[in-house]
C-alpha cells in the first residue's frame, strides 16, 4: 500500500530537532549549551497559570465554540485596536492552536491548487511546508545584508504572477530577527493593493521590539490593505506560553467563517483552559511582557557584541525577536580535523559533538551559510555557549 506523496514530501523540522538533540544530551548529564530554543526560558506568568487553575476547578473543561470563545475574542479585538491600530469585529476573529495551526488555516482558505505564495527569504522554516500542504507553490525572494535581509517592494513585484495568491511578511522577522520600517511596509502594501494579492501578515513576535525601532501592521495602513490581509499573531512568545498553543487571526468577515468551518472539522476548539488563561494574558497585568522584553534586549546586546568580537563570522544587529542571524561563510572555507567544513549542517554538527553547543543552521530557512542563535535562554548559558564557539573559531 501506498502513503501520502504529500505527506512524504514534508520536511520534519531542523529547529525542533536539534532541541531534542540537546536535551537528549542533557538527560545524559552532559553539560550542553541549546541556542536552539524557539520559545522563551522563564514561566509562563502566575496570574495566567492561576486563571488556567481556576477554569479547571470551575469545570470550564468542555467543549467551546469550534472558533473560541466570545470573551477571548472581545480581547483579542481590544488588543488589536489599542496595540496595532486595527479594527477587527469578532466575527472577525478565530482562536487557533497556536500560530502554526492559524497559518494553516489560512492557507487552507485562500487556497486553491497550483496558486503561489510569495514567501521572503530568509523565512521560518514552517512556512513552505504549510503552503505545500495546502497544494500551493512557494516562490522565494531574498533578502540581502545591505537592506538587512529584508526584501524589497520591487522584489516582491517582480515575482508576481497571474498564479500568485499571496505573499507572507513576518516582522519581527525569525530568523533574523529584523523588523520592517513603516516605508517599506507602505511600499509593500501599494503593490499587493496594485497586484490584488493578500498578504499573510506573521507578527507573532510584535512585543519583542528593541532600541527606537516600533512595530507597525501592515494592515493599519489603509483601507484596500486592510482588506486584503489576514493578521496573525499568538500568545506564544510575549507571554511565553508556547505549550498552551493559542494563536488567533483577524480577516475579513469571509475569510473568518472559512477558517472556523475548517477548524470545526479538524480540531474542535482550541484547549477550553488554554482560552481562559489567554484571556487573562490579554486583560490582566502586562508587568511580565515588559519584565521579559527587557532581559531580553540585555541579551541580545551582549549576543550582539560577543558575536561581533569573533573571527570568521558576522551579523547584523538584531532589532526584534530573540534571534542573532549569523554570517559562516568564511569558517565553511576553513578545515576542521583536515577536512573542509563546507556547510552550516557541518559546522552545527562539530559545535554539538565536540563543543556541547546546540544551534540551528539555517538550510531550511533559505540561508545555507548561516546559523541562527537564539537568546531565549540564560546569560549564564549565553556567555558560555558562545565561549564555545568562540573557541572553535578561533581554532581554525
């Protein structure tokens, strides 16, 4: 018997295995540095876990609303007209299992076979695979150093065809952790508005924004963009709740009842307890976003500087996110133990079975010279991992 030619064709995800990797290490004893994390270190705040408590004591265990529940989406509403400046009704609002499964849902309902998606590179590794899924061709733009791996709004017209049915933009971008100017967002915004495409709008990172940088959605900035994006955001990462999987989207009216229809069949709701703790995520206290955003920028100032210290490698100075983008190309020309290093796969290898150091290289991000490190984990380990890789590169 035969399976799924589809589903042979997926990627299993780099980011997520090279975290099991390390803490398969670390279950040994061995003493192992992960820059790999896609989530952050600290816990989820007590006034959250408590309202998560409360729901359960409550019997707030059943069944919701397939596209979540009313009071969640009130929030959500509220956090979008005071936070991103976007009106959006709640029916135009749906509450996902976290932001994979509304990226999903999205492409499951803009979709139809052989349309093409417009994904800039470099891009999280989620992204392609789910358009595939959903029977639709990704078409790669790429950034460069000089406009800080960002695309441009000719690129992206450039690639347009009578096929293309959107593009994706992801600011705070993973994985570089690179935020889109208010400017280049217009641009990009008057060409999907020429063109007639929508744009899927990644902002899941939009309260970890550092220095004088500011985040701006795309579809605040008119009417016509306002109609053709789907505005994607979560709790994972600014509430560091990625294990409670609550993502949730803003759309058109149209767009909102296909992707519930979906959800209803696939998934039911999305966790009942979840939802209680993300509303109170939105409505309570937001003393720990702040808390988090600033160790955070402490971080990556010092991942920043340590990285830019080194010897063969190079980066740009990350504005949001938890991500340093980090140039190898001159250490893949190097030798390691008399043979050509030759990729960032070989030298993720060598740090993590000669140095304890876990990171992610970035093939699968549309970047094969590059690794990506994140800073959501201690300074303690920060310092250390990158005394690590220091020496390394230092040694060749």
């Amino acid at each position: 018997m035969t399976l799924s030619r589809k589903a042979a064709q997926v990627k299993p995800s780099s980011t997520l295995a090279i975290t099991a990797k390390a803490k398969e290490l670390k279950a040994e004893g061995i003493d192992v540095v992960g820059f790999g994390a896609g989530e952050p270190d600290f816990n989820t705040p007590e006034n959250i876990n408590e309202a998560a408590i409360a729901a359960i004591k409550s019997g707030f265990t059943k069944y919701t609303p397939a596209s979540g529940i009313a009071e969640l989406k009130k929030a959500v509403s509220r956090k979008f007209e005071e936070f991103n400046g976007l009106h959006y009704g709640t029916d135009q609002i749906v509450i996902s299992n976290g932001g994979k499964h509304s990226l999903t849902n999205i492409f499951q309902a803009i979709m139809n076979p052989g349309d093409e998606v417009i994904i800039p590179a470099p891009y999280w590794l989620t992204y392609p695979e789910i358009v595939k899924l959903c029977d639709g061709v990704p078409v790669y733009v790429y950034g460069t150093k000089d406009f800080g791996y960002k695309v441009t709004a000719r690129q992206i017209e450039n690639v347009v065809t009578d096929k293309t049915k959107a593009v994706i933009l992801n600011t705070p971008n993973n994985p570089t952790g690179m935020v889109y100017s208010e400017g280049e967002l217009r641009a990009i915004a008057d060409v999907a508005v020429k063109k007639d495409i929508y744009v899927v709008a990644d902002e899941m990172y939009e309260n970890l924004i550092y220095g004088d940088k500011k985040h701006v959605s795309i579809a605040s900035l008119g009417e016509e963009i306002y109609k053709r994006t789907i505005t994607c955001s979560g709790l994972s990462k600014s509430y560091s709740m990625t294990g409670w999987r609550i993502g949730y989207t803003g759309s058109s009216v149209e767009i909102a009842k296909l992707m519930g229809s979906i959800q209803s069949h696939q998934t039911s709701n999305p966790n009942s307890i979840a939802q209680k703790a993300a509303l109170e995520a939105l409505r309570g206290p937001q003393d720990a976003v702040t808390a988090m955003r600033e160790e955070f920028d402490q971080r990556r100032k010092y991942m920043y500087e340590r990285v830019s210290q080194m010897p063969l490698v190079d980066a740009l100075e990350p504005e949001g996110a938890f991500y340093t983008f980090v140039d190898f190309t001159d250490v893949l020309e190097k030798s390691y133990k008399g043979v050509r290093i030759g990729t960032a796969s070989r030298v993720a290898e060598i740090l993590i079975e000669d140095y304890k150091v876990a990171v992610v290289p970035c093939q699968d991000f549309g970047f094969d010279n590059f690794v990506r490190l994140s800073y959501a984990i201690s300074m303690e380990n920060i310092k250390k991992g990158l005394d690590r890789i220091e020496e390394f590169v230092s040694s060749l």
